[in-house]
C-alpha cells in the first residue's frame, strides 16, 4: 500500500513491490479520476527523488515499502487555476465576514488579540475566570530575594496559571483552558495568529470546481488529515459531588441486581481554586433515564421525560454536565471487594465509552467567544465507577479530546470487536470521505 499526495488530497493504491513504474502510474491515474493534466510521481516531497514511468524498473529499484508516502506533482505549465468571479465582483470561495465583530476585551484579556464574537453567550464560570488576574502569588524567598519587603525579583515574581514547572510541582498533567487562552495571548503577537477553529472531518460544501464526491475533491473542501496527539488543555479540572448519599443511592441498583447502570449528572461549574483558572463541576443530582442492563451492558431507551428533566433543573438554577456509568463486578461478597480490570496495562476507558463520552461531548458544546463558530470543546464529564488496585469501588473522572469529538461527531470512528482498548478508523467510501488518521505507538524495547 502506498499514499501519494497530490494537489487534488491523498489517496491509497495497492500494488506489489515487484511491479513495474508503469503500473503504478496507471494505478495512480486511476484513483484520481478528476485528475486532466500531466504530472510526476516523487519520492520525497522537495522532489529529489523522481520516479520515472518505466517497464523495466520495478518500486523495489527506488527503495519504496509498504505505508510509504509519495508526492504526485503537475508538469510545470500543465495546470492553471482561475477563480470565476460571481455577480457581485467577489469570488465564490470568499465568505464575508460581516456578522464577526471585535468587543473590547475585559481587564484580564487586555492587549489580547484573539479575534471575538460579542454574541456569544458565555457560561458564567467563564466570565467570571476572564475577569480574574489568574496569576500565581509567591512569597520572597529569604536565600534567593536580596531587596526588601516592597521589592521583587525573578524568584518571587507572581508565575503565569500556564507555568510548566508551576503545573508539575502541583501534578496537573494538563492545564486548564482558560490558562491555555491566556497563553495564547501571552507572546510577542498578542494571540493574533492563535487558531481556536474547531476540528472538522467533513468536506466542505459549496465547491464548484469539480463534481461532487466520490467523483472529485480538492485541497480547498478536502479535510485536513489528523495525527492524534495529547490535548495541552482541559476544560473542566475536577468533578464533586454534594452529598455522597447521592453516588450510593446510584448503585443500589448494581448492589441489588448486579447489574450496570447509566445516569446524568446535574449540577453546575465553579472556580476551582485548587488550579489556576480552573473550572469545578459539583453534581447536585443523578437522574436514571430509561435503559435495558445486564451485568455487561447498558443501552439508553427512548425518553419522553427528558425534557422535561431540563427544564425542572434550569429553574433550580441547574444543568446537565456530565454521565456516569458503572463497570463492577463483584469479587467477594463477603467482604465487599470488586475487580480490578482499568489500569495502565489494560485500558481506562474502552474504545465504546469513549465513542459515547465523545457523542455526549458533541451534543454539549462549550460557549466560547474566541471560536470563529462561537463554542469550543466542551464541559461535558463521563465518570467510571469501576474497581481500584485495592479492589474498592472507585470513581474516575475524564474528557475526550476535541480530537475524538471530532472524530466521533462526523462518524469516522467505531470500536473495535474483539479488543476494547481500540478504535477503528473508518475508509472512505462513495457516500462518505473519511479523512486520514495517524498517531504514534511507543513500543517498550527489551534490554540487549
């Protein structure tokens, strides 16, 4: 298998390493239908290595292997493109941008230039973290501070909410995401060039320079492809709950029957002082929507009374911000105990609840004045009830990335079978592009 890319996007062919050039630029021409003009196959991107059309050489002559990359690039001269003006003097790719506008950004955001929308109707623990100086207070330092009371120096000057060392002395693996926006906005630019443009595997609609797909694409509505790495930034730091009664009377159910259940959290977002510029979910209540169980599965029902749920917690001033679910399995009764089977070996959340927990996402958007779509990310918590290393009943709080949000929104993942820690990629078809997926694996080496 081989990708080559090219102005018109990426595409895969299949062909055996011991045929002849000549086939694979048939191959090539083939998965490019819309392609009309001559062109040249590379083996490296700065076209140093160019491979000729030959019936004699074979791919294993140029050394290329099975995943290998190479770049399809039109003979100079050979493609001219001119964008076609419409009525109005304006070309048909440009969108006006007339209902963006630019508000005056609050004291804490002073001399940011991450472009805003007004519009925007923020949550309030946002607005309220905006306005915040967010900075981290230190002491002087009686070895290190050489001035006196009134004094400062570069050993007690107040850190930034998004210092790494700061983040590490306290164990926060990620930072909160109104430290991430001040970061943005922290450089010499102000956050100008900072892009908070939400992930899209979708082609864009609206081009007209070639059919539709599957009969043609480019690179102005292919979508990007997406490399999987870890997200700097979360949007909530820690979840609570009220009253403790509320999580037991939760898994009575699992107690009696023994088996899994499925609820909603309710509750609203604090300041959570424990982290700089952070966000605190308290749950105030737990509603059970209707659901078929067993002692491995869950599956929601239809529900009539959901609305209605909503609308009773909005007057007591409350929203839905999260789901919890149960993973347990009993090991001794006598004494209580559950097993252990989400560790580092294993997994921690399962290829299926992150699906679930990205769809959730998706359907609970995160406001944000500083996306060009007026939300980003979102706030929405799945929590695991699941057994610890001690094999006591133990919960665990996590996010999916805006990544896999993504991913799940526009329907390119799904869980594996037979193996739980992993998710498939979906392939393109004729009724749907799917973008390409790529990450990395840390293999463990043995010692020599």
């Amino acid at each position: 298998m081989l990708r080559i890319q090219s102005p018109e996007g990426t595409r895969r062919v299949d062909i055996d390493n011991l045929a002849v050039t000549r086939e694979l630029f048939e191959k090539v021409l083939n998965a490019f239908e819309t392609i009309e003009y001559p062109f040249t196959l590379y083996g490296r991107r700065d076209k140093s290595q160019e491979i000729a059309s030959s019936d004699s050489k074979t791919l294993a002559s140029y050394g290329l292997k099975h995943g290998d990359m190479i770049f399809l690039s039109p003979i100079a001269g050979a493609v001219q493109r001119v964008e076609q003006p419409t009525g109005n003097g304006k070309a048909k790719n440009e969108i006006s941008n007339t209902s963006l506008s630019v508000s005056t950004p609050t004291p804490s955001m002073a001399g940011s230039k991450i472009p805003v929308r007004s519009t925007v109707d923020e949550d309030q623990v946002d607005l309220l973290l905006q306005k915040m100086d967010g900075t981290v207070k230190r002491k002087r330092d009686p070895k290190n501070c050489l001035h006196g009371d009134n004094s400062s120096c570069i050993h007690c000057l107040p850190l930034e909410p998004y210092d790494a060392s700061y983040l590490k002395d306290l164990n926060v693996k990620h930072m909160s995401f109104n430290a991430y926006l001040r970061k943005l906005s922290s450089g010499l630019d102000g956050g100008k060039y900072a892009n908070l443009d939400n992930i899209s595997c979708r082609i864009k609609p609206g081009c007209t320079g070639h059919p539709p797909w599957p009969k043609g694409v480019c690179s102005k509505c292919q979508p990007k492809a997406i490399t999987l790495n870890s997200q700097p930034y979360r949007h909530v730091d820690n979840i609570v709950f009220e009253n403790p009664n509320l999580v037991e009377q939760f898994l009575h159910y699992w107690r009696v029957t023994g088996r899994q259940r499925i609820g909603f959290l309710y509750g609203k977002f604090d300041v959570h002082l424990d982290v700089p510029l952070g966000i605190k979910g308290t749950v105030a209540a737990i509603y059970e929507p209707p659901q078929e169980s067993t002692r491995d599965s869950v599956r929601l029902l239809p529900d009539s009374r959901q609305s209605l749920v909503d609308r009773l917690a909005a007057k007591l001033g409350l929203s839905c911000i999260g789901w919890i679910f149960t993973d347990l399995v009993a090991e001794d009764i006598s004494k209580g105990t559950v097993r252990n089977f989400r560790n580092a070996e294993t997994h921690f959340l399962s290829a299926q609840e992150c699906v679930m927990a990205g769809h959730f996402q998706s359907l609970h958007p995160n406001p944000c004045r500083f996306s060009s779509d007026g939300y980003f990310g979102s706030k929405f918590v799945t929590v695991c009830v699941t057994g610890d290393a001690q094999n006591q009943v133990h919960m665990e709080g996590y996010q999916v990335s805006n990544q896999c949000q993504a991913l799940v929104r526009d329907e390119c993942l799904v869980p594996t079978k037979d193996a739980p820690e992993l998710a498939y990629a979906r392939q393109s078809t004729a009724e749907k592009y799917i973008p390409d997926v790529y990450y990395k694996a840390l293999e463990k080496m043995g010692k020599s």
